[in-house]
C-alpha cells in the first residue's frame, strides 16, 4: 500500500513537474518568438511614415495589448472588435487579411481578457461590457492623440459588434464609420434561431448524436457549456465557416503569423473561457436592436450563410436603421467570418465601400467597382506569390462586387449576373 501511495505521489510530482516546465517553455517562447514585422522597401529600409509596433497601455486600469500597423499613419484609422467574447482575432486577421494595412491605420486588441490582455488573477467583476465600451473609449482617445486623427473606423465582428454598435450610437463624435460583421441584433432570438436551425439540419440529417444533444438543451442554450455546444454543431453543419475552413484550420493559421506563438493557445482557451462564463449573463440579454439611429455611416459585412449569429436577423435590423447613409454587403460563399472565408472579396469590400465613406463620408459617392477580380483590379495586387502592396495572406477569394435586386451589394462570383461596374452610391434612411 505504502508503495502505491509512494508510486502515486511520485506520478503526481512528475505531471506537476511536466506542466511547470510546459508553462516556462511557454513563457520562454512568449518572450523569444513574438514580433510585427516593419514595413520595408526593396532594399528593407523601413518605410517613413509607416508603423508596425506591439505595445501594452493601460486601459480602464488594465494592461491591454495593442499592435498599430499601417504603411502610411495619414490613412484613416481603422479599429478591430474582435469577436468572443475573449477571443483574440489579431493574428487571423494579420494571416489572411493583412492588405488592410495598405488602406488603413490598423489597430489591433486583445480586449480586457482575451489573448494578451488575459491576466489569471483578473476577477471576474472586472469584465462588464460597460467597462468595456469605456476601454474602447480610451483606446480610440489614444489613437486620436497618437496618430492626429478626429475620428476612427469600428470594426465590430461578432461579439465584437455589441462593443461597437454600443459605441457608434453613443459617440457619434469619435466614429466615422461603423462596420459590423456577423452582427449580433437581439441575441437572445439570434441563439434561438441558431438553435432551431442547428435542430432542423440534425433532422434533415439523421444525425442522432447530435439529435440527442441537442434535443437535451431544449428550448436553447442556458449555459457556456451549452452556448459552446451549440457552436460546434453549427459549424458542422457548415453555418459558422465554409469553404473547406475549420476552429482547427483557423488555430494553424493563427500559429502562422508573427503576431501569435505556442503560448497564444493558452492564452486562447483560457480567456475564451473565462470571458464567457463572466459575460454570458450579459451578452444573452443584450438587445441591439434597440439601437436604430445613428449619426454617422453604418455598413454591414454579412456572410449569406451565418447561422451561428443568423445574418437573415442582422439584415432585418440592417432595413429598421436610421443613418446618414448605410450599405449593406453580402459575402455570397461566407457564413460568420467573411474576413477569413473571403478575405480577398473582405479587403475589396472595405476598399470600395468603406474607404470612401471614411475618408468623404456620404456627401461624396465612393468610387465604382470594376468588374475585375481584386488581384487585377482595385488593390493592384500583384500574381499569386508575389509579395507587394495588395496581396491578401491566406485563402485566396472571390473579390466581385454587384447589386443585387433589394440595392444591397454583394460578393462572390457572378454566375453571369454581373453584367456592368457597379456604382457603390450613399444610400440615405
């Protein structure tokens, strides 16, 4: 028995042993391989008047991790909401849509705990999303004073809108255009409509492990664990990712860029985590829709196939909106997360649509889209593999832009519909 107990004890000082050396291994490589790399001529001087820098400021109280990025800091300054809660999009959005940064002044957050901005000893009452939006408030104060800028690009995607849309209606004066994609409307009736959806496809299916799952949670999700489930059924079903992308295939991305390391994963999952069990009390209650009237441009970035926040509620909201002009575009090949599914048609679409409304807002039509794809046309990218302004890391996607019979723009391939440039006109409430 003493030699069990002697055997056990020694097993668990291995495994203890194992996770401290995993854990400094870890940290040893936080410290060594992370960087952002400077933007360099042919001859790798840096550029003048660009910027590439990682740096933690304090926000609300809260060291937070920020990476300005942009080839030229005249351009209009352009802020992520990454979605989540707790999950860090930089290096995804670094991997496959880094020709933003040819267009924009980049600015890329791990919220309060999420990726580097996650701190095991954060209490749980320290993540609220009023905090949050006053984060928000903070980081664009800085990158106004920082950079001269009166106004900023909001980006929102996914949990990230509710952070955005929040912000755009209540500081019009710091916005100049607020971009939502997968965007949140009532959430409660957005996860019950996924959840139906997710039920009628295991029917039509016959697919009885998730039946039994799902059926068990009947009328919806009530918990994280729940929410997460749910998730992973949706994206089976192929209404959270298309085109051959997977969570697994977006984590080996991720791991690609310069911005993200072994580490990054545990920062990853635990402030994923952590950040729901804290929120999800509040996100679940959170109605959007009560938001109708906005001072400044909004454009919506749908994917035709988001069943995991439903873009067929999200357009619903889109007609109820009340703005100096707004414009809705559809990602045809993309379900929740067009950045990543069609990033070539992504960065198109902020090219020609929300460029413009950021730099002359609606007074002036933005430029037309010719009917060219992205790498011959607008961005002036160069021929796959070749590295040079416009090139889009990652999946290569369909960058065609048309209206379609409601007004609204559309991407993907035309199957002979597009027969003329478009005119990406302001659209007045």
């Amino acid at each position: 028995m003493r030699s069990r107990r002697r055997a056990s004890a020694a097993l668990r000082r291995a495994r203890a042993g194992r996770l401290v050396g995993g854990a400094l291994c870890l940290a040893i490589l936080a410290r060594c391989t992370v960087s952002t790399p400077p933007f360099t001529d042919a001859s790798g001087r840096v550029l003048a008047g660009s910027v590439a820098r990682m740096e933690k400021i304090e926000l609300g109280g809260v060291v937070q991790t920020v990476w300005f990025r942009g080839r030229d800091v005249e351009a209009p300054a352009l802020v992520l909401l990454h979605g989540g809660p707790g999950t860090s999009e930089t290096a995804l959005f670094r991997h496959f849509d880094a020709a933003l940064e040819n267009r924009f002044l980049t600015v890329y957050w791990d919220q309060r705990g999420s990726g580097r901005s996650y701190h095991p000893g954060m209490p749980p009452e320290a993540l609220t999303i009023r905090r949050m939006v006053e984060d928000l408030d903070g980081l664009v104060d800085r990158v106004c004073d920082r950079f001269g800028k009166d106004r900023v690009v909001l980006l929102g995607h996914s949990w990230g809108t509710i952070l955005g849309t929040r912000y755009a209606a209540t500081h019009p004066e710091k916005v100049s255009v607020y971009v939502g994609v997968g965007q949140i409307a009532d959430f409660s009736e957005d996860e019950r409509t996924s959840f139906r959806w997710a039920l009628e496809q295991a029917e039509r299916r016959g697919d009885r492990k998730a039946l039994r799952a799902l059926r068990e949670m009947r009328p919806g999700p009530a918990s994280v664990a729940d929410e997460l489930a749910l998730g992973r059924w949706v994206e089976r079903f192929g209404g959270a990712l298309r085109g051959g992308l997977s969570t697994g295939a977006l984590v080996r991305a991720a791991l690609g860029a310069d911005e993200a390391d072994l580490a990054d994963l545990w920062r990853f999952g635990a402030g994923n985590r952590f950040s729901l069990e804290a929120l999800r009390p509040q996100y679940a209650r959170e109605d959007l829709t009560r938001f109708r009237r906005f001072a400044v441009p909004v454009v919506f970035l749908l994917g035709r196939h988001d069943w995991h926040a439903p873009s067929t509620l999200a357009a619903r909201y889109f007609r109820t909106l009340e703005a100096p002009c707004k414009r809705l575009v559809w990602f045809e090949r993309s379900a929740h997360d067009p950045p990543f599914e069609e990033p070539r048609a992504f960065v198109r679409a902020m090219a020609d649509v929300v460029l413009p409304l950021a730099r002359r807002g609606c007074s002036v039509p933005p430029a037309s889209a010719a009917p060219t794809d992205c790498g011959a046309g607008v961005l002036g990218a160069r021929r796959s593999g070749q590295v040079g302004p416009g090139i889009v890391g990652g999946r290569a996607g369909s960058a065609r832009l048309w209206h379609d019979r409601a007004g609204d723009v559309r991407t993907g391939k035309s199957r002979g519909e597009l027969v003329e440039p478009i005119g990406i006109e302001p659209t007045t409430s």
